[in-house]
C-alpha cells in the first residue's frame, strides 16, 4: 500500500454515509481499512438502489451506486455482533487495529461490550470514532440523526433556496447530503489528530463528531452573522449576503457565475462589460457601498448580462482574471478536461462489473502520492483473507464460525 496513512488499520463499523465516508478517506490515505457489516444483507446502503452499477453486457448487478460512493478502497468481512463469537472476534480485530469507526445509536455497542471502554481496555491505543447525529452528550443524544434532519434543526436549510417572497422561495436541502459528508470529513481530521497525539502520548483516545455539531460549524459566516448580530440570516438565493456582485446572471442563452470578491475584480468586469462608469461610480466604488446598493446595481448588471452569450462572457472575463463560470451540470462537469487532468475519474476492476467507474480522491501528496487499488467490496467479499491473516483462523475454524452464525 501507498499513501501517508500505509501504516495504519481502521476497522470500519459504520453504515451509510457519514462514518464510511470518514473509513473512505482513511483508505485513499493508504489506510487498510476492513469494513465490518452485517451477515446476508450488509451496509444498508447496499440496498439503496437503483441505480445499480452495470455488469461489462450493460445488465444491472446487485451493486448500488450510492454504496459505491463511500466505501472503496476497504476490504469486506460480514460480523453478527448479536453473537457472542461475533462479538469475540471484533474485539480481537479491534486489538490489532489502529482506529475504529461506528456510528451506532449511542451505548448500542457498550450493550455487545464493544464501546470504547471495553475496547480501549484490550488496546489502550486505540482511535475509537463515533459518529452520531446529536454526540455522545446534551439532551439529544439518545436521538437518531440523518443528514435532512440535521440541514433543518441546525438551521442550514433556513439560509438555503430562494427568499419567501421570490417564485420557488422556501427552506431548501443542498442536492448532496453535505452534513454527512461534512461530518464524515470532520472526523477524518480528528481521527488523524487523534493518532498523531497517540505519537506523543502512546495512547488512543474516544473522538466523538456529531451531524449537528458539524451542520453548525459549516454555517461558517452565516453563524457569525446571528452570532454579530443577534439576528438571523434570511434566504437570498444564489446571491451573497456580503459581496456584491457574486451571483449568477442571465446571459442570452444561459446562465454565468460572476464572483467579483474585491473592488479590482469589480473594476476588471466593468471592463469588460464597457462599463467603466460602474466602476468610477461613487454608489458602486467599494463593496460595502454595493452591497448598500444592491438593489439598483443589479438590475443594471442584469441588463448588461442579456446582451451577450454565456461562452463570450466566460471567455472574456477568464482572459481579464475574473473569477467566473458556467452552470454544468454533473456530465457537463465530467466532461471537462480537468476532471481528467486531477484524476477526478478513476476505473478499477470489480468482481461483477468488470470495471466500475469511481470518483478518485481529492486529495494530492508530492511526496506519498495515493494510488486506487480496491473498488467498492462485495459482501463479506474479504471474510477469509482477513480473518486468516490477522487472526490466524484456518479453514476449519472460519467454517464453524459460519455454522454458528457468528459470521
């Protein structure tokens, strides 16, 4: 294995997105990570479907699209953890491991003896995660937690989608489940500072990232505001509640992203537009005086913007260094030469599919560079190889524990 992580084993408990998406990223580190899942029917995840990824004679197999997403890079094995044999062996995978992911509902595993105290006992420098929706502590804790649960209770949907008063306005959920994919993310980072203080200290630690907690950390500036101001921030659609202009414009046959985040930038545009006068205008000279102003520049801007296509306006203002865009959608976005160029597509030899098409990582190293090596793992598809290895359990053994149920 390869990556900056090579020396290290997650034993991946967790189902669905937040938490294996925390194990996805320990794997495109180079970790070794041994997804644990439940005998016959596996993540619930797997069952999320369709799409289901296609077989080389384009038929459907039994493998979703959205397991694919968060799991490559680990390797399979299928556990009872209602079995007290189940529960024996992830303790022993546990003692040889380096870190642990769950998102269990909180002292779910404690009643299996696989919480952190039980487990920490047997490997005092174990990085043992848990991933919930309201932590470990507080007055919700006992609640379950999904990722459009959290967007509305933390407030992130109150600040998404278009005003009240605007066609379409209301609370609106990101199209992605970004407080899954936040939190996952949140944990990565705790997880590897929590194995870098075990460097110092020798020993592992609970690391405990909840939805919530993660919804509100990512209202960033939002927060800041109600934070600053006493009142809460209002919806305002694909405008910016602090920079002016920095939204997206009608152009003649489509759509441009304009992001002028200081007064040059602003300047250049005006440029562009032919419209020097803008710049120079004591109502528009400065940000703060734009945002004041909002209301009267951006119909103006809307005007300028009808007057020419999306491919001119995107490839005059790029040659002037002002940040702007398209809209793609996903294929457009796909088809563009720098998904290419930064190994944002990846294909990997499947099982079943012959080759599956995968999101590579976008993370970058000079010196520990990551390589893709496992897709997405079929159920238990690792069980043997494992179980073997690091446990020593030969054919014999691994039969019995089969015929007993405990895997």
């Amino acid at each position: 294995m390869s990556g900056p992580l090579s020396h290290i084993r997650v034993l991946d408990l967790s189902r669905v997105l937040a938490g294996p998406w925390a194990g996805q990223n320990m794997a495109d580190l180079g970790a070794e990570v041994i997804k644990v899942e439940r005998p016959k029917t596996g993540d619930d995840s797997r069952a999320y479907g369709p799409p289901w990824i296609k077989n080389p004679q384009g038929q459907d197999t039994t493998e979703g699209a959205y397991f694919m997403g968060a799991n490559r890079g680990k390797k399979s094995i299928t556990v009872n953890l209602t079995h007290p044999e189940g529960q024996e062996l992830v303790r022993k995978l546990a003692a040889k491991c380096d870190v642990l992911i769950e998102n269990y509902k909180v002292g779910d595993l404690d009643r299996y003896g696989l919480g952190y105290q039980d487990l920490s006992a047997v490997n005092p420098g174990l990085v043992y995660c848990s991933v919930t929706g309201f932590g470990q502590t507080g007055p919700n804790k006992d609640k379950p937690g999904y990722d459009f649960m959290a967007q509305g209770m933390a407030g992130l949907m109150s600040v998404t989608g278009n005003a009240d008063t605007e066609p379409g306005g209301g609370p609106m959920r990101v199209g992605v489940p970004v407080i899954d994919i936040f939190t996952g993310m949140y944990a990565t980072i705790a997880i590897n500072a929590a194995l870098v203080q075990r460097d110092v200290t020798g020993k592992g630690q609970h690391v405990d990232v909840a939805l919530f907690d993660s919804c509100l950390a990512l209202l960033a500036n939002q927060a800041m505001t109600y934070l600053a101001t006493g009142e809460s921030p209002e919806r305002i659609g694909n405008t910016h509640p602090s920079i002016v202009p920095y939204q997206v414009f009608k152009s003649s046959d489509g759509a441009v992203i304009l992001a002028c985040g200081n007064d040059n930038l602003f300047a250049k545009f005006c440029a562009v537009a032919q419209r020097e006068d803008l710049a120079a205008d004591e109502r528009f000279c400065k940000n703060a005086l734009r945002v004041q102003n909002r209301a009267v520049l951006v119909p103006i801007l809307e005007d300028i913007f009808k007057q020419r296509s999306t491919e001119d306006w995107v490839t005059a203002l790029e040659a002037a260094g002002v940040a702007c865009g398209p809209i793609n959608n996903v294929a457009q976005a796909f088809a563009t030469s720098q998904v290419k160029a930064r190994g944002m597509q990846i294909n990997l030899p499947h099982p079943v599919a012959g080759t599956v098409p995968l999101m590579g990582s976008p993370m970058k190293f000079s010196g520990t560079p990551l390589e893709h090596h496992l897709p997405p793992p079929m159920l238990g598809q690792h069980a043997d190889e494992v179980l073997e290895r690091m446990l020593g359990l030969d054919a014999q053994a691994r039969e019995q524990l089969r015929a007993s149920g405990a895997i």
